[in-house]
C-alpha cells in the first residue's frame, strides 16, 4: 500500500485551496515551480516523495498565517474521497497556532493519521495554549 501524506507550503505557481496529488518530483516542479525564501512546505514534499509516499499538496498563502487556507483544506480531508483514503500523516510546517493544530488534531484522529509538526511549532503551541 502506497503512503500517502498531506503537506502545506508556500510555492509560486498553483491554486490556493486546492489538493494536489503528486507521485514524483516532476509532478511537484511542474505544478509549483521553486519555493518561496523561508518556505518549508516544498522541501517537506520532495523528502517525501524522495522516501517514496504520495503528497498531496495544498498551496498556501503563508505558511504559518494563512488560517482560512488551513480551515478551508479541511473540508477537502473530511470528504468520501479516495486520494483522502489511508493517509499517513498530515504535515503543517511553520503552524505554531492553537487553533489550527487542535483544528487538524482532530481531523488526523478521524482520518487514524498521525499529525507532524516541527519542535519549535510544538513548542509555540505549548506557550499559547
């Protein structure tokens, strides 16, 4: 069974909101181009395409900041759909906000998907909760 992970991530080219299914670096290239200064969300995609998962990849306005991207991709996991099926983990680099991370903690609970986020995101987490 192939795994599958959803990341989040600044990029210059795709639409916001929207899943994309990548199984390779030429999908990711060709669909998002290079990434923003400071961005992580491309380079937590290509480790794990180069680990040999599936990303779906949600394109952000600012990773981190941009709340009602977050809430919105939601609705997207939640549906009966297949590409949403055996997901492995949901990844929220530079997401330190409460309110996203109990939002997606609950989401990866239902989804049986583990939820990754950096030490210093856990830890802005922690301070504001």
């Amino acid at each position: 069974m192939i795994s599958r992970i959803v990341l989040y991530g600044e990029s210059e080219k795709g639409k916001f909101n929207y899943p994309y299914l990548c199984k390779s670096l030429d999908d990711l290239c060709l669909t998002f181009g290079n990434p923003p200064e400071n961005s992580e969300g491309l380079n937590f995609a290509i480790q794990s395409l180069m680990y040999g998962n599936e990303v779906i990849f949600f394109r952000v306005k600012e990773e981190g900041f941009s709340f009602e991207d977050y809430f919105v991709s939601i609705n997207f996991l939640m549906q009966k759909n297949k590409a949403f099926k055996n997901l492995t983990a949901i990844g929220l680099p530079k997401v330190g906000s409460p309110e996203v991370i109990n939002a997606f903690l609950d989401v990866s609970k239902i989804l049986n998907s583990i939820l990754i986020i950096s030490e210093k995101d856990l830890f802005d987490y922690l301070i504001a909760s």
